[in-house]
C-alpha cells in the first residue's frame, strides 16, 4: 500500500489506548470516584457520601478496581482505631487535566453548572500549588 494512502477504516478505527482508557474510565462511578479524590485523600465513608447513589459494594469493588490500574492507593493506619484510606496515586493525579477539561465541555455543551458551590479541580489544583 502506498504510504501516502490510509484505508478509510483505519482512519475511523478507536486506537487500543483510547479503548482501554473508557473500558476502565467509562465504568459508572469510576471516573466520579477519581474526581473525589482529586481534593486529596478520602475514607470510605466520605467517598460513600461524596458518590451519591452508589452502594458500599460497589464502592468497593470499584476502589479495588482502581487500585489494580495504578489509579488508586490504599493506605490502611492500624490505629486503634483503624483507619482505612485512598488517595490517588501519581497516575490518578495525571488524569486531574482531563477531568478538568471533561468538566469543562460539560458544563459547555451539555448545561451542567458547576458543584454546588465546590471548587473545579482546577481551582483545587491551584489552591493545592499555592500551598505547597
């Protein structure tokens, strides 16, 4: 095949990163969990009440989900009392621009305004910069 000619079908095909991405990221809750902990590290409990509608077993099953991509950490304090909790891990922490901009185009294109008076993840990122 000519270099200069592509096969119509490679040009429109989804490319195996991209794929991957959304198999892991387009998961209901999953991305909304990452956004969570984009403000800094969470308990369970928080994360419960911070991802409304979602069941502690799904919760769970999705952190652990999360923990096996490298997105997420678990860190448990043996206390007493003890004391579980997650925390993005550097590769979670590099999804903050596209989440940012996914926020972005969204409150754009499809009307949602923003959270109820919290911060955007990049004010946070800001916030989060200037104090450290």
């Amino acid at each position: 095949m000519d270099q200069g000619r592509h096969d119509a079908g490679q040009c429109t095909a989804v490319g195996g990163a991209v794929e991957r991405v959304f198999v892991l990221l387009g998961k209901r809750w999953n991305g909304v969990i990452l956004a969570s902990l984009m403000g800094g590290p969470g308990r369970f409990a928080e994360l419960r009440r911070a991802v409304s509608g979602i069941s502690e077993r799904m919760l769970s099953d999705r952190l652990a989900e999360l923990g096996e991509a490298g997105l997420v950490s678990r860190e448990v304090d043996a206390g007493p009392p003890l004391r579980v909790s997650y925390r993005l891990t550097p590769a979670g922490e590099a999804l903050r621009p596209a989440l940012d901009e996914l926020g972005t185009w969204a409150e754009k294109f499809l009307g949602v305004s923003g959270q109820d008076g919290c911060p955007s993840l990049r004010q946070a990122e800001a916030a989060d910069s200037r104090n450290g």
